[in-house]
C-alpha cells in the first residue's frame, strides 16, 4: 500500500510541478488513472488513506478516488462496501479537513453520486445524515447545500443523469422534498442574517446558490408560500459586500425575476418582487453602486447584475400583467435612470423592457407609463449618438466601455441593438397620444441646431438626429397622423434647409443637410411645388465642375439619390411636376461623370413609369436608352466579346499599368473601362426603375432587343477570362497577385460574420492597379448577373419567347468550370436562380440544358470541396488559417445558394416550409429522368456536407422530390436517397435540429417507398445492431398505420427511427468520449398520501453554534 502511495504521490508532485516537462506529466496523469482502474478494493484502501492525509492535492485525489468508484464500480462492488463507503464519507465530512472549500466541494460529488444511485428508495435516512453534518459547524453547514445544489443541476439543470427512470425518481424526490429544503435555505439565511463571521458569509452564499438553483424550476404553487419571506432575506443581503454576497443576492433574484413557468402562475412571483421591501431594497442598492461610477469595478458589475434584475422583471411583467403592480412608478423612474446611464449595456437592457412593455394592452395606456415613455422620447435622441468606444477616452461612455466590451467591433454591435430597441420604441409612439411630441422634438432639434448653427452640430448628432426625424416623419405620415398644421410646420422647415443649403460652400456640411432634408421629403407629397425650389437648390451643386475632388463628388451622388427617391415615392404625387425634373434632369446632363449619368438615368426610369400608355412608355425608354444601346452596337464594342485576348487588350490588361493618378487620369484604357461600366450601369439601372404599365409585357424590352445578344455574350466572355492561361498575359505591372482573384472587400465579408451581397463602390484612382482592376472585373460582373436578372423577373414573357433564347440560355451555361466560387454563388442568387424559375413550361427545352450543367457543376464542386475540407481536418491540428478559414465559409455559403435554389426551384416557402409557389418547369424536369436524376444526386448529397443550416433547408425539398417521384421512382433513386438520409444521421445527428428533421425524413422515405422496393429494408438491416426481425416489426407497423389510416404523429415517427438507427446516428465529441455510466437500478417509488406540512422549527438547532 504505502509504495502505491508513494507511487500516486510522485506522479501528483510531477502533475503539479510547472519545471516538468507535459511529456512527464502526461505520463504521470497516466500513472494516476491506472490505479484508478485497480480492483475496487484496492482503489477503495488508496482512497481512504489518501482523504486522511494532511496535503490538500493527496486528500483531494483520494475524493476523486472515491468519485471514481461511487460512479463506474458502483455495481460491482458489494453491498457492505457500498455501506463503508457512505459511512467513511459522512464520518470524514464532519472531520476539521472540511474548513478546505475544495475538499466540501470533493465531498460533496462523491454523495450526490451515492444519491443519483440509491436515494430515495435505499436511503430515507439522507436529510437526516445532511442534518447532523450542518450542526458541527458553520462551515460543515455548507455542504448539505453544496450537494443539493450539485445534485438539481444534475438532474434538473443539466439532465446529466441519463437513465430515464433514475431521472424521474429523483426529480420526484426533489420535488416531495422542496418544502423541507426552503425551510431549511430560510433557517439558514436568516440565522446567517445575524451572525457576522466568514463562516455565516461562507455558509450564506452556499444558500443562495441553491436557492437559486431552485427557483428558475419550482412551480408558482410551490414557492407561494415562501417567496415573501425569502424575498426579504435575500434582500437583507443585498448590502452586504462580504465575500461578495451582495451580487450573490442580486444573481439570485435576476433568476427569480426570469422564471420561464406558466403566465398564468406566474403574477404572485413578479407582484412579490414588486413589493415594497425588495424593491426599494433593490432600488437603494443600485444607487449606492452607481454612486461610485466606472472606477470601482465590482460595484459596476454589482450594477449591472442589479439592471439585469430589474430588466428581467419588467420584460417579465409584459408577459403576465394583468393589472399594474405596485411601486410601479418608483420601478419605471429606476429604469429610467438606468436608460439615461452613461453605460451602453445599462442603457440597452433598460431599452429592452421600455420595448416589451410598450405595446402591452394595459400598461401601454396607463398614465405613470406613458408620462415616463414622454421622457425617454425627449431623451432618446441625444442617446442615439454613437459615442462610447472603448478604443478611445473622450467621452464617459467609454470608461464603461472598457469594462464591458473586448474591442470596438463588440461595442458597434452592443450599440446597434441599442439603437434598433430605442428606434423600436420610437415607432410604437408615433401614435395620436404621442405624436405632437415627437414633432416638437424633431422641430425644435432644426430649429436650434441645424438652421441656427449647423457648424457646431457633431457627425454622430448629424447621424442621429437623421435616423430619429426619419423614422418619426416617415412613420407618422404612413399613419396619417400629421394634420395639416405638422405639415405646415414642416413646410416651413423645408424652406429654412433650402436657404441654408443655397449659402452651403462645404461638401461635408452639404451631405449632412441632403441626408436631413431627405427625412422631410414627406411635405413634397403634401406640397408638390415645393419640388421647383428644391431643384433650383440641387442645380447649383450638379452644376458645378468638380474634376476628381472625392467629396464633390459625393455631394453630386447624393443630390441624384435624393431626387430618385422623391420620384419612386411620391410618383403619383409629382406627376405634374414630371415634365420640370426630366427638363432639370437633361440640363444637368454635360456637368455629370458617366457613372453620375448613368445614376441621373434612373430618375428618367422612374419617370417613364408616369406614361399614360404603354407605347408612351416604350418610345420614352428608348430614347434614354439610346446613347447606351448605341455604344454597345458598335462594332469596336461588339468586338471586344468575340475572344478573351481582345476583352484583356481593350481595357489595358496586357499592357503597363498607369503608374500614378497623372496617367490614370489621362489613360485611354481607363477612359474605356469608365465608359464601359458607366453604360452597363445605365442599362442595369433603367431596368431596375422601370415598372411596365401594361404587364407581363415591358416597355423597354423591345429597346434592349438589339443588344440582347451582346449582353449573353459578354457573360460568355466574362466566365471565360478564368481559364488559367489567361493569368500569364496579364501585364507585370498589375501586381503578384491575379486581377481575376477575390477582391479585399469580399475576402473580408466572408470571414466576418456577415454574409453580405453588397454593390459596388465608387472606384478611384488612387487604388494599386492590381486591387481597381479587381473591382473593374467585379463591378461588371455584377451589373451583368442583375441585368440578366431584371430580364428574367421583369420581361420573363417576352426573353422566353424570343427564338434566340436556346442560345442566349447556352451562354449562361459556358465556362462554368472555370468560374471561382467567390463569382458563383452571385451567378446563383442572381441570374440561374430567377432565370430558372421565372422560365415558362413552354419554353423548358430551351433552359434544361442550362439547368442540367448547372445542377451537375454545383453537385461535383460542393463534393470537391467538402472532401478537399476533410482531407485538411484529418492533416493538420493547428488553427486554421486565413485562407483554410475562406475555403470553409465559400463552401457553407456556396452549399446555402444551392439550398435556395432548389428550395425556389420546388416552391419551398422560408415561412413554414410549405409550398408557395412552385417554379413554373417543376412539372418539366420532375418528368425529364436525366434532370431529376442529378437534382435528387445533388440535393441529398447536400444531405451529408458538414453544414448544419443547408441540411435542414434541403430536407423539405427532399421530402417534396420524394412525394413528387413517388409513382415514377427507381429503385437505384430510392436507395440512394435513403443511404443518403442514414449517412447524414451519421454526420448530423449531434445537432438537435437537424437529427429531428432527419429521422423524419428517413422514416417519410422508408414508408413512402418500402412496398415498392424491399431492397430498402435491406438497407436498413445493414445498420449495425439492427436486426432483421426489427425491421419487419417496423414494416408491420407501417403497413398497419396505412391500412388503418392511423398515421402516428410525427414524434412517434422520430422515436421509431431514433430507436432502430441508434448505431448510426452521430453523438456530441463529449458525449462519444464519456464513459458510460450505469445507475443501480430500483424499484419504482410507492405513491403515499398527502399528509400536511410538518413543522420545521426543530431544525433551528442546526444552525445554533452559528
């Protein structure tokens, strides 16, 4: 015995020695779990002698001992060692080595195991044993509640206990014993409350830990008869800094205040809460910690537990009111102050409960809330400012910033739901009761700050005061709710922007007032004359001749979108004014950038949408069409498309790059790259405007006709510049890396967490010729993929009966190999996907082969990618790289466009996963055997791909194809998809929500097709411990649900497959390296009679040496 001692002991020594080497002490932790695994007896003998010894590692090690044989060997070992066992615990938890917190805690697991094996049946004798623990001390008094705490999260929390049945038994056992465990947690707090000892602190926050733990499960019913007496303990601790136990308090009483139980139980916890004692015990401790302010850590931490509490009980009370609680309105001044804090968290969790409780029937009407909802309107504006980054020192906010946030981006995103909530709150408001309020705000704020010195007015108040006055103008005039005075009113401050922006020199200064004149677009649709003055005022910075100077530039931008949103908003309101802004548009046109040409061509879109017929409208459109169309028909143009070397040679590509701004500017080709994109732009823009006044047909397909066959030609030759040859006649000068590589701004979308689809920017030439020539070829591409796309959602009726539409489809389809998977998943969204599904049945025989080429090439590059994914995992063990990070998330993005696809392709609604509207060739390629062939082949590979989110979008198309092919299935299609479905299982079946869509679909694809094919059951008998005999029985089952149309609901199915597949079906990494654990099984507790509540008073002596 002593050397295997000494043995353990070297091996805890090398364990904990930081001068060992990990190879030394990996071997050690070895040593230590092979004598683990000695015969029970031995392992039982190290135990004890360890848990005698003085040393604190070699004492705890002998717990762990005994925590390792109470858990795996409990079965095995006899009845009297089991005995010994749980007499060596209770006599050596009353020993002095339990003034350690470790050893209570290490104590306290190996009971809570002996509990989950043999309580309540073989042990009624516990609370008795836990008791005369708690009366040796203070100290010993603790860990009765740290092994009642373990043992509810055990069984209740975290549903560790997997045995079903011991589960039951012992959350019943809890249960009967609750009213036993409240009383004593009460004795204990309240004894506690009076003593003034580290052992009373100790002993408190073990009781307010399992108090809390209690507290978020126990019914309504339950907690009535305690809450208030336990409520006023816990309060009594919420100034008690010792040991930390005032934010103990506070934790315990946030968890009280976000109970998750019935609502209609729930009224006497939140009414309790909203008493009088633990609310102004709650209310004066929050302002004593925020009396401290930034500098003293623990007190903010303590506030914002506090802010949680009070946050919760609010968003709490929106869910069960039903009368207004008491000390209300001392409850809505507290969350108005924390509303008002200099700390963003503080203010957001404030925001939060103004936001629930808002739109609640009553107490959004009642008086005390609606008086504070008028001062958080009056305050919300000033707080909308974006101020607070914990990268900078400016501002109070950013002290808390500090604390709370790990770096910008994380208070950018703290701020946004603030932001979001706050506006959320504004729109609800912008109601009769509320509405000359937000008017008077929003006048006063122009009055004061941008007419009378808008030289003083801060950017983030600019950004502010734009994003409130937008929503409160825009909101209240879709609600009609301005009365003829608000519009006056705001007549009045249109005129006053328009004489600040005539006496404007600055560009910085302009866009500010474009940006909050456009939030008083409103008064255009109630005056429309003002429209005359407004563009006198646009005229004068239009006019201008600005070169290249940025910031003119982008006032030029500014003043084009401010126009283009007064005509697609107010067109019906404007039409008289229709003939003044086309006259305004065409005067501007010599002092406009192509690109700002290309922008003014939307406005004369939108226009032609005012045309009293169809005609009108087809002549108007081809006249602004026509400089574009006519560039495009040139032969010089036309030429450009016939070959890759000719569209590199026309834009410069094979010669020197410009070596600075001088010779950009004066280079021929970027004049022609300008021009080229400025064109296409002008083409996409026109058609994303337009609206047809006669539909289905469109007044400006008949324009674009001639140029059609460019346009798909051009999309030929865009997918071909990919091909690798074409990488080494691209000129030194642009760079070492590829002007056919990912641009910098799509590298970044796709390893941020935002999957972004956003258009171009405005190029300059400033940029490295490597990254403009990257965005020139981005840009193109896009404007094409939407252009192609307006066609096909726009004009479908006329593009799919046009005769030359077989070859147009034949272009979309060239070249797809070479495509990157950064330019795919836009060819997707973009183009395949509307082009597809927009295509009538008539014309099918024209897109199937696009169909078939694309559903082939997405079915082999997604298994080339995943298995090019997989073979990294397997190679490396150190943390992914950038790129390997890229690769990941194009494949993800790329497998969910091909989700969209199909699920668009079969009418697959995103609300309910029902069927919406199915593509109009559904009916086609279900019929056609070499299409639906490779559909159902890439949609069930799409199955097993490691991407959770695609996998449960696909399997209602899955289920859909199944349903569909029923009649017209093979037996090889149906094999496959149920392999499939199985292997899946086998990939995804750790995830919750994809393994309970899953065994729905195996079961739907089993019993759909098992009669016809019984190769199918053959499937199923080839999963391991899967017998023969079990699928029959399932077959049996099947077919008597049928004939007795007693189709069980769809848990039942789960449940039928999760049992029949359980070998297959994947596990967690934790769960596939844990090591079974078998609880003892007991007979099933016997039902007794309810017998009144005893009287718990003689309990008091357990805490008497307190």
């Amino acid at each position: 015995m002593e050397d295997r001692l000494n043995v353990i002991g070297n091996a805890l020594e090398a364990i904990y020695n930081t001068t060992v080497s990990n190879e030394r002490r990996a071997a050690a932790s070895q040593v230590i779990e092979s004598a683990k695994e000695l015969s029970p007896a031995d392992v039982e003998q190290i135990a004890y002698a360890l848990i005698s010894k003085k040393d604190l590692i070699l004492a705890r090690t002998g717990w762990n001992f005994l925590e390792h044989i109470i858990k795996f060997k409990w079965l095995v070992i006899s009845e009297q060692s089991r005995f010994t066992i749980r007499c060596t615990c209770f006599a050596a938890m009353k020993s002095d080595a339990m003034l350690r917190n470790e050893l209570r805690c290490a104590a306290a697991r190996c009971v809570v195991l002996m509990m989950e094996h043999e309580w309540p049946q073989n042990w009624p004798e516990l609370f008795d044993q836990l008791e005369d623990i708690a009366s040796v001390s203070a100290t010993h008094a603790q860990i009765p509640f740290i092994t009642l705490q373990l043992l509810v999260e055990n069984v209740v929390t975290l549903v560790t206990v997997e045995n079903i049945s011991r589960r039951k038994d012992l959350n019943n056992a809890i249960a009967s014993n609750v009213p036993r465990i409240l009383h004593i947690i009460h004795l204990a707090l309240r004894e506690c409350s009076v003593e003034i000892t580290d052992e009373s602190y100790s002993l408190v926050r073990s009781a307010l830990d399992l108090f809390s733990e209690l507290v978020e499960w126990l019914p309504a019913n339950v907690l009535e008869p305690y809450i208030n007496d336990l409520l006023y303990t816990v309060c009594s601790f919420l100034e008690t800094p010792q040991h930390c136990i005032y934010e103990v308090a506070a934790k315990c009483l946030w968890r009280i205040a976000s109970r998750k139980q019935a609502k209609n139980e729930e009224n006497l916890v939140v009414f309790a809460l909203f008493g009088d004692v633990p609310m102004r015990s709650i209310l004066r401790a929050a302002n004593q910690a925020a009396s401290v302010g930034a500098g003293n850590v623990e007190h903010y931490r303590f506030l914002k537990t506090l802010c949680n509490v009070l946050s919760a009980l609010g968003i709490h009370l929106a869910d069960v009111c039903t009368q207004r609680p008491p000390n209300f309105g001392m409850y809505l001044a507290a969350i108005e102050a924390f509303f008002s804090h200099p700390s963003v968290y503080l203010r957001n969790e404030a925001v939060a409960v103004f936001a629930s409780l808002i739109n609640h029937e009553k107490i959004g009407d009642d008086e005390i809330f609606s008086e504070c909802i008028c001062r958080v309107i009056i305050s919300t504006p000033n707080l909308l400012e974006k101020v607070g980054y914990p990268s900078q020192n400016g501002h109070e906010t950013c002290r808390f910033s500090q604390h709370d946030y790990d770096d910008d981006n994380d208070f950018s995103h703290e701020f946004t739901q603030f932001r979001d909530r706050c506006l959320k709150v504004i729109r609800s408001c912008c109601t009769e009761k509320h509405v000359d309020l937000l008017i008077s705000i929003v006048e006063k704020w122009f009055i004061s700050r941008c007419l009378n010195c808008p030289d003083l007015v801060r950017q983030t108040e600019w950004d502010a005061m734009q994003r409130f006055s937008k929503l409160v103008l825009w909101e209240c005039h879709s609600r009609k709710l301005l009365n003829p005075n608000s519009y006056k009113r705001l007549n009045s401050l249109f005129d006053g922007m328009l004489t600040l922006m005539a006496k404007c020199t600055s560009p910085l200064l302009m866009n500010n007032l474009l940006s909050i004149l456009s939030t008083l677009l409103v008064t255009v649709g109630r005056y429309p004359q003002l429209l005359v003055s407004l563009l006198s005022q646009l005229r004068r910075p239009l006019s201008d001749h600005v070169d290249d100077d940025i910031d003119e530039k982008s006032v030029k931008r500014h003043c084009i979108a401010l126009l283009l949103r007064i005509v697609t908003i107010f067109a019906d309101d404007i039409k008289g004014q229709a003939g003044t802004i086309l006259e305004f548009c065409v005067s501007i046109r010599p002092f406009l950038s192509l690109m700002q040409l290309a922008s003014c061509m939307q406005i004369i879109a939108a226009l032609s949408n005012l045309c009293v017929d169809f005609a009108t409208q087809n002549n108007f459109l081809s006249s602004a069409l026509s400089d574009s169309l006519h560039y495009f028909l040139q032969t010089e143009i036309q030429e450009v498309f016939q070959s890759d070397i000719a569209f590199l040679t026309f834009f410069g590509f094979t010669s020197p790059a410009p070596a600075n701004v001088a010779e950009a500017a004066k280079s021929s080709y970027m004049l022609n790259r300008r021009r080229f994109r400025a064109h296409l732009s002008t083409l996409e823009g026109i058609m994303a405007q337009t609206q047809s006044i006669a539909p289905p047909f469109h007044p400006a397909y008949s324009a674009f006709r001639p140029v059609l066959p460019a346009i798909f030609l051009l999309v030929k030759r865009l997918n071909s510049l990919y091909d690798p040859k074409n990488a080494s006649v691209i000129h030194i000068s642009y760079g070492p890396v590829s002007i056919f590589e990912i641009t910098n701004s799509e590298r970044q979308q796709l390893l941020t967490s935002v999957d972004s689809c956003l258009s171009s920017t405005a190029r300059i030439l400033s940029d490295d010729p490597g990254t403009h020539a990257r965005a020139f070829l981005f840009d193109v591409t896009e404007k094409v993929q939407t252009l192609i796309g307006y066609f096909a959602s726009k004009a479908a009726k006329q593009l799919f009966s046009d005769s030359e539409i077989g070859s147009w489809a034949l272009f979309l389809s060239c070249h797809l190999t070479y495509i990157p998977d950064f330019r795919l998943r836009f060819w997707l969204r973009r183009t395949w996907k509307p082009f597809l599904c927009a295509c009538p049945e008539a014309a099918y025989h024209s897109v199937r082969q696009l169909l078939l080429i694309v559903i082939e090439e997405l079915g082999k590059r997604l298994q080339s990618r995943w298995k090019q994914l997989a073979a990294l995992e397997c190679s490396e063990d150190d943390e992914p790289s950038q790129e390997q990070l890229l690769v990941e998330h194009m494949a993800c993005i790329l497998t969910r466009e091909c989700t969209i696809l199909l699920r668009d392709l079969f009418g697959i609604s995103d609300v309910g996963d029902k069927i919406d509207e199915a593509s109009c060739i559904r009916n086609c390629f279900l019929k056609d055997e070499g299409v639906i062939g490779k559909i159902v082949e890439c949609m069930f590979l799409c199955l097993t791909y490691h991407d959770a989110t695609s996998v449960v979008r696909i399997i209602p198309v899955c289920r859909n194809v199944t349903e569909s092919l029923n009649e017209r299935c093979s037996e090889g299609i149906a094999v496959f998809m149920l392999v499939q479905s199985i292997r899946s299982l086998q990939i995804h079946g750790a995830d919750e929500l994809a393994v309970t869509h899953l065994l729905s679909l195996v079961f739907f694809i089993y019993s759909s097709l098992r009669e016809r094919f019984s190769s199918l059951s053959q499937v199923l008998q080839q999963v391991p411990e899967c017998s023969v005999e079990e699928v029959e029985r399932l077959d049996r089952r099947i077919a008597s649900m049928k004939y007795n149309k007693d189709f069980a609901n769809e848990k039942m199915k789960r449940e039928i497959m999760k049992k029949l597949l359980r070998t297959v079906i994947a596990t967690s990494v934790g769960e596939q390296h844990r090591r079974p654990v078998h609880r003892r099984p007991l007979p099933p507790i016997p039902r007794r009679k309810e017998h009144p509540e005893g009287d718990f008073t003689d309990l008091g002596f357990i805490f008497g040496d307190i």
